[in-house]
C-alpha cells in the first residue's frame, strides 16, 4: 500500500481561520471546494497565490485544500496565504528558507 503523506495546518489573521490539507497530487488549489484558478482575479487572489509562485515545481507534487471562515475579505486571503505557505513549508523543508528570505517590499 502506497504511504501518502498528508500535513495539516491552520492560518489566522484577524477573525479569519484558515485550514489547509496537503496531499500527494497533481497541483490542485481549492478554497472552500472551488478551485483557485476559477476566483476573480483581483489582488485577493494574487496575495494567495504567492507562496504557491515561490513553491515552483513542489506545487505540481501536492494538492491543497483550504476551508476558510469568519473575518472579511482581506483577513481571510492573509489566513489562507498562511495556511497554505505553512503546509509547504512542512512538506518541503528547503521551501522553509525560501519563505523567509522572501521580500515582500
């Protein structure tokens, strides 16, 4: 039987919780049972998208699925950027460093 590495994790900003399955796949991202790629586009969706650009090829490995509550629209894309970073930094150790050495300015 083939052993799939499942990690959990938890983001909040503000009011908002966010939390983030990753498992073994094919680089699917859904908030909430919707894809990502099906969001508008607006500066929400680009804030979540960043850890997923700076992950590079460990994303096309990994499904994530987040389930995001409370808060407004602005506490929620933090909460889940944050889950979702969190999650890839526990399935890959080297995109730890990455995110921290990240600038953001």
């Amino acid at each position: 039987m083939k052993n799939i590495k499942t990690i959990h994790e938890v983001g909040k900003r503000k009011k908002a919780i966010a939390r983030a399955t990753l498992k073994e796949g094919k680089g699917i991202v859904r908030i909430n049972s919707q894809e990502l790629i099906t969001l508008p586009p607006n500066m929400y969706r680009r804030r979540i998208e960043e850890p997923l650009i700076l992950s590079g090829e460990t994303l096309k490995k990994v499904n994530i699925n987040v389930n995001v509550t409370g808060g407004g629209v602005n506490g929620q894309a933090d909460a889940i950027r944050l889950a979702i970073a969190k999650a890839l930094a526990a399935y890959d150790k080297k995109l730890h460093k990455q995110f921290l050495n990240y600038d953001r300015t």
